[in-house]
C-alpha cells in the first residue's frame, strides 16, 4: 500500500480538531514545500485550512493536491511489471508529459 502526500496538501491535514488543538504538522521540521513560517492559531488555521482545499487543486506538479508527477514513479514503487527499470519509469513520465520543470 502506497499513500501520497505533498506536505502543501490541505487535504490530508482537514480535520475539526484542527479549529482547537494543535496539529503536529505545524512543529519543526516543516514539510519540505511548507513555509517554515507556519504556525498554529485556535480557529483561524483551520479557517486557512479549509479554504486552502479549493486552493490545493491549483498547485503545480509536486505540490498541494497535484500529485500528477508522482503516479508513475509510485505505481513503480509498489507494483513494477517484472524486469521494469527506473530508465522505463522516467521515459513512461515524459510520454505522459507529467515530469515537473
């Protein structure tokens, strides 16, 4: 089993608690795509939250709930076809033109 998440995502982080208790996302170290400037405030983090899951759809490859980049390369991972090579991963990526800049 393979779970994918961009620490931008603000899909795997919603949740109500959020609106009263402090995520353990927010404390260091932060993801590597989060603002080290994050923080946490009662109500007001998960408000941000919450808007941010229309906002995460938006994001380039690689980031916030764009996972385009990463289905090859995790299907790979987790289920290759036999005698599949990293070189027939990166050339299945550039034919699906899914390879962030």
């Amino acid at each position: 089993m393979l779970y994918f998440h961009h620490p931008s995502d603000p899909v795997g982080y919603w949740n109500l608690e959020t609106l009263w208790a402090r995520p353990e996302w927010v404390d260091d170290p932060v993801g590597y795509d989060v603002s080290p400037d994050v923080g946490w405030f009662p109500i007001v983090t998960w408000g941000q939250i919450s808007g941010d899951l229309i906002a995460g759809f938006s994001a380039g490859p690689g980031f916030g709930h764009n996972y385009s980049i990463d289905f090859v390369s995790g299907w790979a991972s987790v289920a290759p076809p036999q005698g599949w090579t990293a070189d027939e991963t990166a050339r299945l990526e550039a034919h699906l033109d899914v390879v962030a800049d």
